[in-house]
C-alpha cells in the first residue's frame, strides 16, 4: 500500500471520478447524461463541499439554500424561492408541458457531529454540526441530475417539464410536509429522491411512518426541602411518563419504535420542579399501526399527570407517512445502475474507508458499491423514516441509494461527516446524479414506462386519502431564521 496523506484525498482529481461503464451500448441521450455531469462536476463538487463546510441545521440553511438555488438559476431554471412559508424551501424548473419529472434535493446537517475530512475523529469546529447523513452530497447531486435533463430539453432530445424540489429540514420537522400540504406536486407525473448510503441500489423498500410530539407538564414549585409538601412536581410526572413508556415497549408490536428525549427535568436540586418537557416519537412500518400507539401514549400522559398531579399539554409537532415503494420504477432504475457500472475506488481511497471502519470497531472491508439484482420488497423493512414519504402518497416516487461511505459505517454520526467532505463522497454523489438522470430519461421518452409507474402507484395507494400530520399554521420556522 503506497503511503499517503488522508487530508488531500479532499483535492482528489475530478478525472477520478468517473465509473467504469457497463461494455451495453449507451443511447445517445444517456451519453449527454454523462457528458453534462462530467461537463458541471467541478461546480457540482464546489456546491457540496461549501454546505458541507456550512453545515446549517433544520430551517437556517440560508447559505446553503442560496448556493443551490443561484446555481440552478444560472443554469437557465425559473426558480421560486421560500415557497410553502419557509424562506430555505424553493423551486427550480425548466421546459414546458408534459411529462412533468421531479427530482428531490436535501441540504440540511445534524447538530454535534462537526468533522474533518479525515478518518479519525476531529472537529471541524468544536460542538458545531455536520452532514452525518450526507446532505450536502443529495442537495447537489440531485441539481446535478437536474441539470443534464434540462440541457436534453434545451437541446431538443426530449420534451417536457423539469422540476428539483429544495426541501429543508428533513431530519427534524419535516420540510417536504409543508410543501406537499401546500400542492407543490400538483401536476408532477414522477418524483426521482435518492439518498447517500454504504452500498448502491435502486431502493424498493419502504420506510418507518413517524409522529413526533412534545409532552410538557405544569406543577407548582417549591423548597425541595423546607417544604415539599407544598409542591407539584412537573419531574416527577415526567419520571412517571417515560417509565410508562418503557414498559409499554414490552407489548407493542416488533415493527415498532418509540423514543424520546427529555429537554428539561427541572433546572437546580433544592426547587421542586414546576415545569418539565420531553420531546417523543413513534414509529411504525405503516402509519396504520403507528397510530394507535400515539394515541395509548397521549392516553400515558393524561395518567401521569394524574399520578403527579400536575396539568400536562400535547403539542403535535409533525409526522411522516411511510414510503409507498414504486417497483416498476425501481426496474428502470436498476437497468441504469447496470449500464453504468460500480464506482471504482483508488487504493488511498480504500485506506480511508478501512481506516474509518477500524476506527468504529467494524470489519475492515473497504468499500462495497457492487450492482446487486433488485431485492423482493419486505413487508416491514427496519431502518429510520423519512419525509419522502409523504411525497410518494402523492406523487409515484422512485429511490436510489448510492455508496458515499464505507460499509457498516454508521449513520447520522461523524464518520458520514468525513466521507462527505472527500473523494468517496464525490464520487458517489455524480453517480446518483447521473443514474438518476438516466431513470428520468427513461419516463421521457418511453410513455409506457412512465405509464406503468403510475398505474403502479395509483394500485399501491388504493382508498387511502392522505392526511398531512402537522399542526394548523405555518412551518416551526425559528425567528431569526426568517430572512
């Protein structure tokens, strides 16, 4: 193994990026597909790595937002920013008429994971965020996807409308409710998402359906000491609560997930805590057993309130259907993973990812960006949520998963953060760009397909009416967000 410095495997050259491609002769329009990613991966890369380096949290990614934004501007996009009230939310479309493709784009970080682009743990800045789950790759790959099918419309290969959504905070409120709420997929015949991931494959398993919540209890304080007695402890309900919740777990069903985190237990250890707040979520693998169960935990708080005597409030913050999966989509979208072939990795490539799995205890394996064939979608898949999932009960909805870190690595912690900032990340976000552009070509210029999709879709969601779960008014925007 030939020695190297980590560090400047982030100014790897772009001509390192390019997959070695299927030997299955590629149509004329998928060849431009290539050449328009390949022609933009320098900006596409800057983009990324930019809000990587800004890593800005739920409803503040107004730099982040912007970049995007101006770009896709600069490309020829009409765009419409701060739409469905939230100012990071926006609109980048192209063409006119039928068929109408959309395809998804996320930018925001998570809290506390801040991270070097190195293979052992290092703030970048010290308690500051992070793309733990890859965001700054999806944002920019999905407007690189974008990109290449605007240019076949421009150049008069295909006809119809193109659309990328710039969705905000998907890893706490939810951003895409809002805007699915406010009709922005109206019109729209597909929707193309992807997501960064530790292997590559057209996604046809679904997701988890979440309700998230926030439980407060009021109580009258006092000394802890000189007089107890005269007080109503908000703690104590809130010790009552998640003991509730606890036991409960031993009699819901395997499919489900509760979790919780407690954001304020009483402040000093001689008052008598008056207030207390804990914030909760449900999950489930469909939203039809999820729902029962946040209706027996709203059933726990009113009891311990009882227990405590103490008053108590529910607060619904948002909640998320589970993906309804496209299979038909997924076909198309696995026959262009096999024409482009797995991404290939350099040797100093290979050493950071294996680096990064002794460092998290895992089997040091490297890389895994095999083609695999589609897997038989699962009843009850595990694995977390997401807001994509209200866009698919609107709209067929195809996913891909691309390799941008190394196998096992874990999720939404500082290892992603790494990869993100790197080659390994780069890579593997314009593959996504390019395999989705590709999936989107497909619907363009075979109506059958696209057709097939839809009926797919329509079949899948049968009699169900979807209902956002959100509070009436306007996103959680925070006030000093609002510029």
């Amino acid at each position: 193994m030939k020695s190297f410095n980590f560090i400047n495997l982030f100014f790897c050259s772009v001509l390192a990026f390019t997959p070695i491609y299927s030997q299955k002769k590629l149509s004329s329009t998928k060849q431009a597909i290539i050449a328009s990613v390949e022609k933009h991966q320098k900006e596409l890369i800057d983009i990324s790595d930019q809000i990587w380096a800004l890593a800005e949290t739920a409803f503040e990614e107004n730099q982040s937002s912007k970049l995007l934004a101006d770009y896709a501007e600069k490309q020829g996009f009409k765009v419409e920013r701060g739409v469905a009230g939230m100012p990071t939310a926006f609109v980048a479309s192209y063409g006119s008429g039928k068929p109408v493709i959309s395809v998804l784009g996320e930018f925001d970080a998570l809290p506390g994971i801040s991270q070097k682009a190195q293979p052992t743990k290092a703030a970048l800045t010290e308690g500051g965020a992070g793309h733990g789950c890859g965001h700054n790759l999806f944002g920019a790959g999905s407007l690189g996807a974008a990109i290449a099918v605007k240019e076949l419309i421009e150049s008069g290969k295909i006809k119809g409308t193109v659309k990328f959504f710039g969705t905000p905070s998907e890893e706490k409120y939810f951003g895409k409710i809002w805007m699915v709420r406010e009709g922005l997929w109206d019109g729209v015949d597909a929707n193309i998402s992807w997501h960064p991931s530790a292997s590559t494959k057209a996604d046809v398993q679904s997701s988890l359906a979440l309700v998230d919540f926030k439980v407060e209890f009021f109580g009258q304080a006092a000394h802890a000491s000189a007089d107890p007695w005269n007080g109503r402890s908000a703690s104590d309900a809130l010790e009552l609560y998640t003991t509730g919740i606890n036991y409960y777990r031993e009699h819901v069903k395997p499919t489900v997930r509760m979790h919780y985190h407690i954001q304020d237990g009483g402040q000093v250890v001689n008052v008598v805590p008056d207030y207390s707040r804990l914030w909760m979520r449900v999950r489930d693998t469909k939203r039809s057993g999820m729902i029962p169960v946040y209706e027996r935990v709203k059933k726990m708080a009113e009891g311990a309130a009882i227990m405590a005597n103490v008053d108590y409030k529910i607060s619904l913050i948002s909640g998320i259907y589970e993906v309804l999966v496209n299979r038909e989509g997924g076909k198309l979208m696995q026959q262009n993973l096999e024409l482009l072939g797995p991404i290939t990795y350099t040797d100093e490539e290979i050493a950071f990812g294996k680096k990064i799995q002794e460092v998290t205890k895992k089997e040091q394996v490297g890389m895994d960006s095999a083609i695999n064939p589609l897997e038989e979608t699962k009843e009850h898949p595990g694995g977390g949520s997401t807001d994509v999932g209200d866009v698919s009960w609107n709209v067929p909805n195809i996913n891909l998963g691309v390799t941008t870190a190394p196998k096992d690595t874990p999720w939404h912690s500082w290892a992603v953060v790494a990869c993100g900032g790197m080659s390994i990340g780069h890579k593997g976000m314009l593959y996504a760009s390019k395999a989705m552009a590709m999936t989107m070509t497909d619907l363009y210029e075979d109506p059958k397909a696209l057709e097939k999709v839809k009926a797919e879709y329509k079949e899948r969601k049968g009699d169900e009416v979807y209902e956002a779960i959100v509070p009436e008014g306007p996103p959680p925007i925070p006030s000093d967000s609002k510029k």
